[in-house]
C-alpha cells in the first residue's frame, strides 16, 4: 500500500560542499541518500514530495563535518500481511516461483502453485504448465499474489 508521510532525516555534509550552493547540495544528498531505501517501519521511499525545512547545521567537533537535519514528505510503499499486490515473475524454478513487486522480491512456494502444474525444466525458459491447457506461468508474466507473510532482509537497513 502507498502512504503519504512525513519524515525525518539527519544529511551529512563534508567541508568541500561548503558555499553558494550549499542548499542545493543538501537536497540533492537528501534525494540520493532515501529515494529507493527501506526506512524502517515505513517501509521503501518512492519518491520526495517536498522538503519542509532543512534546519540549521550542526558542526561535528574535530571533523569539520556538518549535520543538517532535514524534514520532508515522501511517498512510501509499505506491503502488508494479506494485501493483494500485482507482481512480475522474475525466476521460476522447481521450488518456485520469485518475483518483484516494485522494490521487494517475493517467493511463491510450489506448495502454493496449483497443483495441476507442473515445472517444466526443458521449457525455454522453464515455468510451470498445466498439461490439459495452454496455461503456462514463466519469467516476464504478470500476476497477482496475495502476501503471505513478510521478511526484512537485514541488509535492507
């Protein structure tokens, strides 16, 4: 599901970015530093909206580093347990399928694929096929899935 939401978050800027176009500079550090990242609770930022106020910069002692916390609204993606979600299949093999729903990749186990399909390893690209139709399920389909559960990859944060 896609929020709306207001966030926080603190740039650090080195001594080198210091000048005319220091505000410039914190923005787009801001766009590169969330834009496409998993935040917490609130799951992938899609996009910044607006910048609401960059504040006033605070010097790190001894480094000569600046932090300029930042507020901001984005535009977040955060899947929930149960949501049905178009996904596009990335993979299939005889364990399953996996797919990208935007930024997540997902995994359907075989024990959830209908059971009247069966893989087909000498397929070009192998998928899943129904022996009586031309049903087939192989990379590149969409199709629309029903999350499960949800797993945050430690690595995402």
């Amino acid at each position: 599901m896609f929020f709306h939401v207001s966030l926080d978050h603190e740039i650090l800027l080195h001594p080198r970015y210091f000048g005319p176009q220091l505000i410039k500079t914190v923005r787009r550090m801001l766009f590169n530093e969330v834009e496409g990242k998993c935040i917490g609770r609130y799951g992938y930022v899609i996009a910044v909206t607006s910048i609401d106020n960059i504040g006033v910069g605070r010097i790190q002692p001894g480094r000569g580093y600046v932090i300029f916390p930042v507020k901001y609204h984005a535009i977040v993606f955060r899947p929930f347990k149960h949501e049905v979600v178009e996904a596009i299949i990335t993979q299939v093999t005889k364990m399953g399928i996996f797919c990208k729903i935007g930024p997540l990749t997902c995994f359907i186990s075989r024990h959830s694929i209908p059971r009247d399909m069966e893989y087909d390893p000498s397929a070009n690209p192998p998928c899943y096929k129904k022996k009586e139709d031309d049903l087939m399920i192989q990379p590149e389909d969409s199709i629309r899935v029903k999350i499960a559960g949800l797993q945050v990859d430690a690595k995402e944060f």
